[in-house]
C-alpha cells in the first residue's frame, strides 16, 4: 500500500562520465529521449565499421552493448507490469531474455537485425512512458521495501544507462585501453 505521503526522491546523481543529468529530464521528455538514443544507437549498429572494431575482449563490443540496450528495453516491460500491476505482451516475451546464457550469444547476433530490434523495443517502451499517469510515474515496486524505488527512478536509471553505454561505445578505443590498463 502506498503512503500518502510524497516519499522523498532518490537522487541519481549528475555523471561526470557520460554528462547525462537525469534530474533535468522532465517525465513529459523521457519518451523523446529514448527514442533519440535509440536512434543513436541504431545508427551505431549499422556502421560498417562496427564489424572491425575488436570483439571479446573483456569489454563489451558496440554490438554486445546494442544487444544489452536492446534487452534493458524489452525487460523494462516486466519491470512495469510488476510496478503498474499490468500484465502485457512484451512481458512474457521478454522472461525468455533472463535465461542465463543470454549475454554469451551477443558477440554472435546480427548487428542489422539488433539495430531494428533495440528500434522496436524502445519505441514500444517509449509508447508505453509517453503514456504513464502523474500517479503511475511515482507507483513504487510492491516486491521492494523502498518506497523511493518509483518507475521514475527506475525509469531514469535505464535511461542513464543507455546514455552511459552509448557514450562509452562512441568513446571506443580510449575505452578499450582503459579497460586493458585496468587488468
Ligand atoms: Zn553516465
């Protein structure tokens, strides 16, 4: 049950990483953001180069993080179904993507195929948060014991990360060396 009083926001912080701010993306722009960086990271998908960039080094390559995006989105849907009390179509679909092997079969996906894919997955998931209620936004998990833990904080936190992994993709070879400096 939830409490009638407005449970104080948990702050995400500003990321000196990537310079995303998520206290300053407006629920009403959430949508529009997504589909940006879903574009983005469709266009990264399909650039030719992609396919020569290193693969199976212990970072992710551009394609296993575009596999990643794309499964956050399709899992997200769970996510909601849980918070909102919902149950849609995207949810049983996507309780396929938690079989634990999953993130191993990324290096061997089809990079055009992942990019209309992660396209699809957003845009439904977009849909879907274009459409959430003021008082859907701040519904909390009932499975976690955080009232603070809001679909828009758990909406935020995907979008970050979507952000983060885009930029660290588009960062490329100094995130490669960072990576091998840090073994
Ligand atoms: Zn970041």
């Amino acid at each position: 049950m939830r409490s009638p009083l407005t449970p104080a926001r948990l702050p995400l912080p500003d990321c000196a990483r990537c310079g995303h701010v998520s206290r300053l993306v407006g629920q009403d722009k959430v949508a529009e953001l997504l589909r940006e960086y879903a574009a983005e990271w469709q266009r990264l998908l399909i650039d030719p180069e992609l396919g020569e960039r290193s693969v199976g080094v212990p970072a992710w390559s551009p394609l296993e993080h575009g596999c990643h995006v794309r499964d956050m989105c399709l899992l997200f849907h769970v996510r909601l179904d849980a918070m909102l009390g919902t149950a849609s179509e995207q949810s049983s679909a996507s309780s396929a993507l938690n079989a634990p092997d999953a993130a191993r079969r990324y290096r061997d996906e089809a990079p055009r195929q992942v990019a209309e894919e992660l396209g699809r997955a957003a845009e439904a998931l977009a849909r879907r948060l274009a459409a959430l209620t003021a008082e859907q936004w701040d519904r909390d998990d009932p499975r976690l014991a955080d009232p603070r833990l809001t679909v828009d904080f758990f909406t935020r936190h995907l979008l970050h990360d979507i952000a983060h992994d885009l930029a660290e993709v588009l960062r490329g070879p100094e995130r490669q060396q960072r990576t091998q400096n840090e073994q």
